[in-house]
C-alpha cells in the first residue's frame, strides 16, 4: 500500500499540473507601408484581460479610447530612417479574448530603416513578447521586444 500513495500523489500532481492554465503573454504588431497613401499603417493584437489590466479600464468604458492612445505613446516609439516619428490612434476592435488596435503615422515619402521600441504590457507582464512584423514594399521583416530587449530596427 505504502508503494501506491507515491503513484497516486504523483497522478494527482501531474493532473493538477495538466489542467492548469498558464497565461500566455504575448502580442503581435503588423507594420505596413502604404506607398500609394504615403502612410504606415500599424494594428496591434494584445489581450483583452491584460490590456484591460493595464489600463484600469474595461473596453467598453466611455474614455477607454483615451487611455489605449496615451498607453500607445507612453509603449510604443516609432522611428523612420533615424526620425522618430508621431502616430495617431485610429481605432480598436474587440474580437472574442483580444483586442485590435489601429494607429497610423502620415507623410512618409520613402523608408530605407524602421526602428519600433514596444513595450506594451511589459510593465505588467514582464513575460509578456510583443512580435512585430514589418512589410515595406513586399519585403517583410519581424523581430521581438522584451524585457531587456524592447527595441527592433529592420532596414530595406
């Protein structure tokens, strides 16, 4: 019998283990010329719950556009050939467990180097990966920002 209790302890632990959820933070952040409009068009998708978090504020309260615009210029810098550059908040969607955010920089007449540092949720999630993919006159080019590393640059 005394042989068994170790089984069953370890079947109970493993179970326990299985079944439990381990949040998963990440994002992705698509960057994308559009040389016909001269504007970069940037949508990120983060976590609902964590966004949220973040900001103290449900998706659906009436000043949450507010907050997700200065939570964007406090995270994210964009530069471009060297030039820090300024975006605008567009919109957000919420779909299902996330959010899309949309933001745009305008006036940008040709791009030989993006550099992006996106801390997004990293202040509250210090494992959190933000994945940025950047598409440039059909070349694309990703990188990762971290914790100790928060700041990509892709050249074209």
């Amino acid at each position: 019998m005394k042989k068994f209790i170790p089984i069953v302890l370890s079947i109970v632990f493993l179970s326990f283990y299985a079944f439990h959820s381990n949040d998963f933070y990440t994002s992705i952040t698509k960057v994308e010329y559009v040389s016909g409009n001269k504007t970069l068009k940037i949508s990120s998708k983060v976590d609902l719950e964590h966004i949220e978090q973040a900001l103290g504020k449900k998706v659906g309260a009436g000043d949450f556009d507010a907050s997700i615009s200065r939570y964007l210029q406090n995270n994210v810098k964009i530069s471009v050939n060297d030039t820090p550059v300024n975006f605008v908040f567009s919109s957000k969607n919420p779909d299902g467990n996330v959010v899309w955010i949309y933001y745009e920089i305008t006036g940008i007449s040709s791009i030989s180097s993006i550099g992006i540092k996106n801390t997004l949720l990293i202040d509250k999630f210090p494992d959190q990966q933000n994945f940025v993919n950047v598409i440039v006159n059909g070349q694309k080019k990703s990188f990762v920002c971290k914790k100790g590393s928060e700041t990509g640059k892709v050249t074209f």
